[in-house]
C-alpha cells in the first residue's frame, strides 16, 4: 500500500488480499474494460486507488450474487453511471429539467430491477428442477 499526500494506493497484491480475486482476474478485469488502474508505479506496476477497490468489491457482488455475465455488469456500471451523472445534473436543473431527470432514473432503476427479477426467475426455475429430482432420488431410498 502506497499513502500519498491525497490518497491510499493499492498494488495488485493489496487487492487480491483484501478481494480474494487473483491477479489476473484485476488484468482481465482491466482488459475488458470494467477497471482502470488510477496510477502505475515508475516500473509500471499497476496502483488502484479506494474508488476503484470499491467499484471492483462491487462488481464482484454483482458477479457472485446475482450470477451476471461480464456483459451484464458492464449495464449496470453504466446504469449507475448514468443515474449518478443525473443525481449530480439535478441539482442545478430547472423544475422541469427535474420531473425529466426523476423520470429518467425511475425508468432506469425499473430496467435494473427488471433484469434482476428475471435472473432470480431462472434460478428458481433451475431451483424447483432440482429439488423435484432430489424428491424423486430420495423417494428410491
């Protein structure tokens, strides 16, 4: 861990510690475009500052708890993107541009939760085929 004059800054190392992911998991992350290290070192070693702990913490939620492929965290980063851009534009909006922006959020904040209920739609469909299975393998007992 580095401490600068302004911020905390994490190696690779640090981060698969403190996340249990692996380094390559943080340099596919990377690739793909999820992440973005906030500095290099001066030999080019990747530093991650507290944002981008939280934000990696937070897709790794998203993956272990809901199941979401890599494509479907990059929607909900760019939803909660978009929603934070309009919590910050609000502010300083008119009246109307306000009704427009809460209107907008409500909108994206449905089609989250929507994708969210399918996926838990799946996994029960997946979840009553199991257990009507194990119903019929134990019924051989």
């Amino acid at each position: 861990m580095i401490i600068t004059d302004d911020s905390t800054l994490f190696s690779v190392e640090d981060v698969v510690k403190k996340l249990g992911v692996t380094a390559r998991t943080l340099h596919y992350y990377e690739e793909v475009g999820l992440i973005t290290p906030s500095s290099r070192t001066s030999g080019g070693h990747r530093l991650y500052d507290k944002d981008v702990v939280d934000k990696l913490a937070y897709i790794l939620k998203i993956k272990d708890n809901l199941g979401y492929s890599l494509q479907e965290i990059r929607n909900v980063l760019q939803a909660q993107e978009t929603l934070d851009r309009l919590r910050v534009s609000y502010q300083t909006s008119s009246k109307e541009e306000r009704q427009y922006i809460v209107e907008e959020s409500i909108e994206l904040m449905t089609t989250i939760l929507g994708h969210i209920d399918d996926k838990m739609q799946r996994l029960n469909e997946m979840r009553k085929g199991l257990v009507e299975r194990l119903e019929r393998v134990k019924s051989l007992r």
